[in-house]
C-alpha cells in the first residue's frame, strides 16, 4: 500500500472524516497515480485513513475508508450499496415517482462515484479515471444489490475517448419516460453526457412546484428540456423557459405533451440568457419567480461564462425583471462555488 504523508497541522480536517484529500495537504504526491489506493498518515506515520487516487478540481483523491485493515474490493462496495439502498426506502416505495440518485457519491462513501436509478434503468457516472479503475468491482457489486432492467456509464472526466454506453441488460429504445413527483419527463441514457432532467434537483423542483408556482408568472433560465418549467405550468399562470442550445424547444415541448400541457400554452425561448434580459426589460416584462441553474461553465460565438466570476451578474439582470414582492430560485452544480458567495 503506498503511503501519502500529511503536512504537519492538516490531520485535524480528516480526523473529523472529511472525505476530499487536497493536493496542499499532503508532504509529497508525485508517486501517486491515477486509481492508486494509498494510506494517508500524520508526520509520525500515524494511520488516519485510506484513500485513492482520482483527481477533481484542487482535489488529489477521495477516502474511502478509516480502517486501515479494511480491503477495497467488491464486498467493500457491496456493503456500501446496501446501506445507501436501505437509506432510499422511502423513494423505492412513494407513489408518483420511479427515478432518484441510488448512490450519491461522498455522501454514501465514495467520491468520484454517483449511480441514478431511471424507472429501473441505471445510469453509473464516472467522475475521475481513479475511480474508472474501479469499474469491475463496481459493476459486480450493482449486480449483487440493486434490482435493474439495464445498466448504462456516462464518464464526467476529462480526456476520455469514450463517453459512455450500454453495459449490462436491456438496450431499451429511448428516450424512457420517468416520473417524478406525478410529472412525466423524457430521458436519454445513450446520448452525450446529457440525459434529459438532473435528479439532484428533484427537491427543488417540488418545491418550485408547492411553494413559488400558484398564480405566478415563472421565468425559467438555462431551461435545458424545461423540468423547472413542466413542474410548475400546472399551476402557474405562464411559464417562460430560456435556453441558448437550439434543440432545448423540442425536448422542452416534448415534456410539456407528456403531461398534457400544450407548449403554445407556455413560452420557450432559444436566447442567450443576457440577451433575454435586454429583451424581457425593453418590452416591460415581468416575472414573479425566476429560476436561475446554470451550468459551471459555458461559452457562445460572443461571451464566455463561469458560475465563478459571473452568477452575481446573473442575479442582477434577473432582479430587472423581477416583479415586486418576487423570487429568486437560484441554483448551481459548481462543487467548487462557496456557499457564503
């Protein structure tokens, strides 16, 4: 087992079983290699925990376990599946919903590692080629733990040749209709890293739907194929959903006629966000919750955009067109965003 060494004073974090190793923290690492399990110790070669090797963002790898006798291996996997299994009881039996996260990374105990249940298709997605060297043991453990009709990977790192695919079962013709929260929506397990609707957002979305639809005029940006907007047009007065990808209209108009709403009810723009902006102010336009999802990062022909150094101005052109008395549903995928920002 290789032996990664913590600067002095940075054991205190990991001791407390924080899950991401950072590159800072440790003495020396050029010896570690993708995929590496290694044994990360205090200056007095203390045994704090075991680790591996699957670089994301500042982060040089994940731990996986604090005993050092532990072996990470199939079963290790399989316990892991079972206890996260046991702790999504109530989403394997609520009516109205047939798609959410099995296995959510370092929150079941695995950076680097998320499995979606899609109406009994799963999707395993990837986040560093570390733990891709993992795939036998994960794949054998899926086998073991959850029931499946097929089982698809999507890989979320850089530099990988192959995207995704087909790995085990049916090969179903898509898209699937899942259903969450009694709305239907359409989803692609076999095209682009994209599927159809983010199932971490489920929560939000039901949200949006009890708390901030009634009555209300919803503006819908970086609308994707419109879940935000579907959810809510039940029982809003309007929605506007905004997307600069061109096929955004179809998918979004797609999901609208899965649950009986007539898109030319609804309005869907394929405009960039900022221009949508100058539009929706120089006709006087309001709204009375707005949602804003961004992804990390994008880029057109004119601008570039990162959540990072642009989502307060995100937030200031949406307060424009903002009614009074009105919502901000602000949402971001960016690990690396502060919470305080």
């Amino acid at each position: 087992m290789k032996i990664a060494t913590l600067n002095k004073g940075k054991e205190t974090k990991y001791l407390n079983q924080y899950p991401l190793v950072n590159e800072d923290d440790i003495y020396q690492h050029d010896h570690l290699k993708e995929g590496d399990l290694f044994h990360l110790v205090t200056e007095d070669n203390r045994y704090i925990a075991t680790a591996y090797v699957g670089r994301q963002h500042k982060g040089l790898g994940w731990v996986l376990s604090y005993d050092q006798n532990e072996d990470i291996n199939t079963p290790f996997f399989v316990k892991l599946f079972k206890q996260a299994l046991e702790e999504r009881e109530y989403y394997r039996n609520i009516e109205g919903t047939n798609a959410y996260r099995l296995f959510n990374a370092e929150g079941d105990g695995v950076g680097g590692l998320t499995i979606d249940n899609y109406n009994g298709h799963l999707l395993i997605q990837w986040y560093s080629r570390g733990m891709y060297k993992f795939r036998y043991n994960v794949i054998e453990a899926i086998q073991q733990v959850f029931d499946f009709s097929s089982i698809y990977e999507k890989m979320r790192f850089k530099d990988s040749e192959y995207t995704g695919g087909h790995v085990l079962g049916d090969t179903p013709e898509f898209p699937i209709v899942i259903e969450e929260n009694f709305t239907f929506y359409n989803v692609y397990l076999d095209d682009g890293l994209m599927t159809g609707i983010f199932l971490d957002q489920k929560e939000v979305r039901k949200k949006l739907r009890d708390q901030f639809s009634e009555g209300r005029k919803i503006l819908n940006l970086f609308s994707y194929t419109g879940a935000f907007s579907v959810v809510a047009a039940k029982h809003a007065k309007h929605t506007t959903s905004v997307d600069l990808a061109n096929r955004s209209r179809a998918l979004t108009e797609e999901n609208f006629g899965l649950n009986a709403i007539d898109p030319k009810s609804q309005y869907i723009y394929v405009m960039d966000t900022f221009d949508f902006y100058n539009y929706a102010a120089r006709h006087g336009k309001e709204y009375d919750t707005i949602v804003i999802d961004p992804p990390s990062f994008a880029r057109n022909k004119k601008k570039t955009f990162s959540v990072q150094k642009n989502y307060d101005d995100l937030i200031n052109g949406a307060l424009e067109v903002l009614a009074p008395n009105g919502s901000l549903l602000l949402c971001t995928n960016s690990s690396v965003f502060p919470l305080k920002s």
